[in-house]
C-alpha cells in the first residue's frame, strides 16, 4: 500500500501522490482535505498517482463536493486513465472538474 500524501506546490496548486484506494483513503485523509478554505480556486493535480479505484473516484466526488460548499473553483489536472474511465461510466467525465485540457 502506497500512503496518500497532498503537497501545495504553490498557492492553490496541490499535488497528489501515492494510491488513492479502498485501502489508502481513510477518515483522516478526508479531514485534511480542510484546505480548500480561504481560497478563490484551486487546482490538483493526479500526476504522481501509482495506483487508484473507485474509492479514488470517491475521494474526487467529495472533494468537488467541499469545493461547492466553500465556492471555491476546483479543477483536477493528469488524470489516471483508470479514474477517467470511472468517471466516464457515471457521466462525470463530461462535467468541467473533469475535462482535460492540454496547457
């Protein structure tokens, strides 16, 4: 199991490293995900993701969720195919926290 770790590379730009998985996701992880507080926009970015599941997908859906609550402008960028496919199954794949944009 790889642990799940979040790193603000810069103001509002977070990255994401490890598995998001049944077994990496837990309680905690889902409490420190209070950073959206305070902010106008954030991206993340899946780049550095080894593995993910549904519970990955999960963990997008809450955090776009919270982001909502706080109105803050959330956008995920790179993406795990595995998570795109997910995604394209319930339709979230066509929503704007899903689009991949090539910068």
């Amino acid at each position: 199991m790889s642990k799940l770790t979040l790193t603000e590379q810069s103001p509002g730009h977070f990255t994401v490293e490890g598995s998001l998985t049944f077994a990496s996701i837990d309680k905690q992880t889902l409490q420190s995900f209070k950073f959206l507080k305070g902010m106008d926009s954030m991206c993340i970015d899946l780049a550095k993701v080894q593995t993910t599941d549904s519970a990955g997908l999960a963990l997008m859906i809450e955090w776009i969720r919270l982001s909502r609550m706080g109105r803050v402008k959330l956008s995920f960028k790179n993406i795990p195919a595995q998570l795109l496919a997910l995604a394209k199954l319930s339709g979230l794949d066509e929503t704007e926290y899903f689009a991949t944009h090539t910068h």
